[in-house]
C-alpha cells in the first residue's frame, strides 16, 4: 500500500513551492497533455530507494469557505489521507495564532507530524526556528523550498517513519477500480458486479479510509475491486471541494492494475470525464471505458458506433482502451465488462522477447527513416524490455535530442499495430548508447 505524505500549514507558507520541490521540479503544475489542464495535488516523491505519495492541501480550493474554515479543511484532508503530516510554517513571519490553530487540529490525530520551517534562506536565519518549539512538535527542521536549503533532513525524517508493508493481494488477483466523476453510476455498477457473484471472499479497508476493497472469484479467476463511490460527505465544505473526492480517486487509480472510466452515456463526455482519464493516464494503468446509462439512449443501429467514435476523439490519449456500454442499473451489458479487464490486465503484464522487439524497431526505422533533429540524424543500435505494468522499453540511440516527439509516437504506433496492447499503455524510453 502506498504511503502518503500531506503538506498543510496555514496559506502563503510555501506549501505547494514544498510540494514541488519534494517532488521534482521536472513535475509542474499543469500537464502537458492536450485537453487535460489541471492542478497537481498528489504525486510521488523518491529518497533514498523509498517511494511515497505526497499531498499538497495547498492545491484544495474550498471556494468562499472562510479562512479558517479553509484551513480546517485541509487539515482534516491530512488528518484522513496521510500516515505522516508535514506541518509547514512561515520563517520570516514568526509564529502567528493560526499556526496554533493548525496544531491543535493535529494534535487531535495520532499520525507522526514533522514541523517544516520555511524560508530559512541561509544560516543566519537559523535562530527563526526557535520559536516554534512552542507549537509542542519536537525539533523544527529549518527549509527553504525555493533554495532547496535542509530539504534532505526533511526527508530524511519522513521516511524515518516509513515502514515496509506486507502486501495484501497474491499477484494473480487482478484488481481494478472504478472511476469518474460524481454521478456516472459508480456505485450502481459496483453492486451490479457483486450483486452477481455469490462468492465474496472478503471486504478490506483500504488505506484510503474511505474507499473499500472487495474481493472475489469470477470464471475460476480472482478479482478485487476498488470501490470510492461510497464515500461519506463531511458537510458542505467538502461537498463544494471537488479536489477532495480526486484525492479518493487517485489512491484508488495508483491501487489497480486496470481502471474502469465510467462516464454518463446519456450526457456524454464533459471536461471533468477528461480529467479523471487524464490522472488514469499520469499512473500509467490499464483502462476501460465504460459508457453507462445506456438504457436512457435512444438507440439505432449506428448510434454505439457513433458514440464510441465521439469518445475516442475526446479521449485521443486512452485510444488503446476498449468501449464497453452497459446500464449498471438494468444490469444490462455488464458482463461484457469482464473480457476487456482481463484482456487489459493481460497486455499490462505482457513481454516481448528482445529479437522481436529488435526486430520491429528495424523494420520501422526502414519504411520511416529517422529525419534530421537538431542538426542530427537519430541512429537506434538497440532496443530491450526493461519493465511490465506497464510495459515499458529502452530504446539506445545515438544521441536522444536527435529524436522528435512525433517520431516516438511513430515507433509506439508501430509496436501496437505488431502487438496486441490493447487496454495499456506502453511506455518508449530513449538512452544515449554508452
């Protein structure tokens, strides 16, 4: 199970510079992806071999919430996600009443906190921290985030209190969740899978708090669903925070092998179904797309066609996913759910030998030569499978700047049309030859 990490603090400390800074730089704040804009609040963060989930409460807008509404809010966001809660003040303006306000929200859990004083720009600004010993949280760990100053001892501290955790699954149970935006018929199409199966092996909390992970056995195959749809409102405040429920739904993305993108056939998509396909697209995870209220459409003998056509225009980076259209709540269709997960989930875990591979790489460099890129000609020596789930390949080159963008997506494009990946993304990584 992952482990998380949530930034909170009260606004204009520096949290999400904090975030970014843990994160990587490299990680910015809109995606680069056509169609899929959005603000980044959960992403993973690496020291020393140890990965782990960061949240940035920062990025929780509450809308006209008032101000101490607002920071309630994201503390309770912290208190529920995260094993351990980074608590940033400011260094320059000293401590203030809402960063007591803040502590005695977290005194309230029994989670590890670790008081982050930011903009500690250089050592002589060191004495800042003093005062902040009064907050009751141990030692503070004096940061810049803009500087990078004490970043280290920081996450140092963090996976201090990392452990390693037995996983809960054998790796031949196939586990997907089930994802959209609010409204689409989640839950509707969770009890119509287990409302089918008489054989559930067991129901587990997952680390989300909220979200519930049920098991069970289907065709003499093992399956586990991670089901958010469930999800208990804490008033208006989190009804009016979108970024909330993504939080949910990203634990149980980054939890699966294959996502089910259950979008609303009867309003067709909208942007928000583009955002949630975008964070299934960030993870890398097999998917499928499930159009559900099918029953509400007027249908003839073109008009799947034509809607699975509009789908795969609005979604032109899952176009690998398979369109199944069911109506959860007729249980109409639903079966035909379970092929493309398994097909999904097949291709996620697929290899390919390194000759064939090799070979297809060659034969497509041949009808398509490399164009010049850079002031250079891309010449590929070698390419080999170095990971599943999905799978991913290295492709040795004699310089990477001499490969356009638009010629990887030309080799991913060849590889799929020789190999079945239908359902998962497959990943080209380019490496100079030594």
């Amino acid at each position: 199970m992952p482990y998380k990490v949530a930034i909170v603090g009260r606004p204009n400390v520096g949290k999400s510079s904090l975030f970014n800074r843990l994160v990587g730089s490299r990680l910015s704040i809109t995606d680069d992806q056509p169609g899929v804009t959005r603000d980044r609040i959960y992403a993973t963060a690496e020291w020393l071999t140890k990965n782990f989930r960061v949240i940035d409460t920062g990025g929780i807008d509450i809308g006209d919430a008032p101000f101490l509404t607002q920071i309630k809010a994201q503390a309770q966001v912290a208190m529920d996600e995260a094993d351990t809660i980074i608590f940033v003040v400011d260094g320059k303006n000293g401590l203030v009443d809402s960063d007591y306000y803040i502590a005695k929200l977290l005194y309230k859990t029994e989670k590890p906190v670790i008081l982050a004083v930011n903009k500690i720009d250089d050592v002589n600004q060191i004495s800042n921290t003093y005062e902040f010993y009064a907050l009751g949280f141990g030692d503070p760990i004096a940061v810049s985030s803009i500087h990078g100053i004490g970043i280290g001892d920081l996450l140092d501290k963090v996976i201090s209190y990392m452990t390693e955790e037995d996983q809960v699954y054998d790796d031949s149970v196939i586990q997907f969740s089930i994802v959209g935006r609010p409204n689409v018929g989640k839950s509707s199409l969770t009890n119509a899978i287990l409302g089918e199966e008489r054989v559930i092996v067991s129901e587990i909390s997952g680390t989300t708090r909220d979200a519930i992970d049920t098991q069970f056995r289907k065709d003499k195959k093992d399956y586990v669903v991670i089901d958010t749809a469930g999800i208990k409102k804490r008033g208006k405040v989190y009804e009016n925070t979108d970024k909330y429920s993504v939080l949910r739904a990203l634990s149980a993305i980054e939890r699966s092998d294959i996502a089910l993108l259950v979008i609303d056939g009867n309003e067709g998509v909208i942007e928000q179904d583009k955002h949630v396909a975008g964070y299934i697209s960030d993870y890398h995870k097999g998917v499928v797309i499930v159009v559900n209220k099918w029953d509400l459409i007027e249908k003839d003998d073109k008009t799947m066609k034509k809607m699975e056509e509009k789908i795969r225009d609005e979604f032109k980076f899952l176009e690998y996913a398979q369109v199944v259209f069911i109506s959860a709540k007729n249980n109409s269709r639903v079966q035909t759910i379970f092929p493309a997960i398994n097909l999904a989930y097949e291709n996620y875990h697929k290899t390919v030998q390194t000759s064939i591979l090799n070979d297809l790489i060659s034969d497509a460099v041949a009808m398509n030569p490399t164009p010049i890129h850079n002031h250079g000609k891309a010449q590929f020596n070698y390419s080999t499978q170095v990971a599943i789930k999905p799978p991913t390949f290295v492709l040795f080159v004699n310089n990477p700047d001499f490969v356009h963008f638009s010629y990887l997506r030309y080799l991913n494009n060849q590889l799929r049309e020789k190999i079945d990946f239908t359902g998962t993304p497959i990943k080209l990584l380019l490496r100079k030859k030594a």
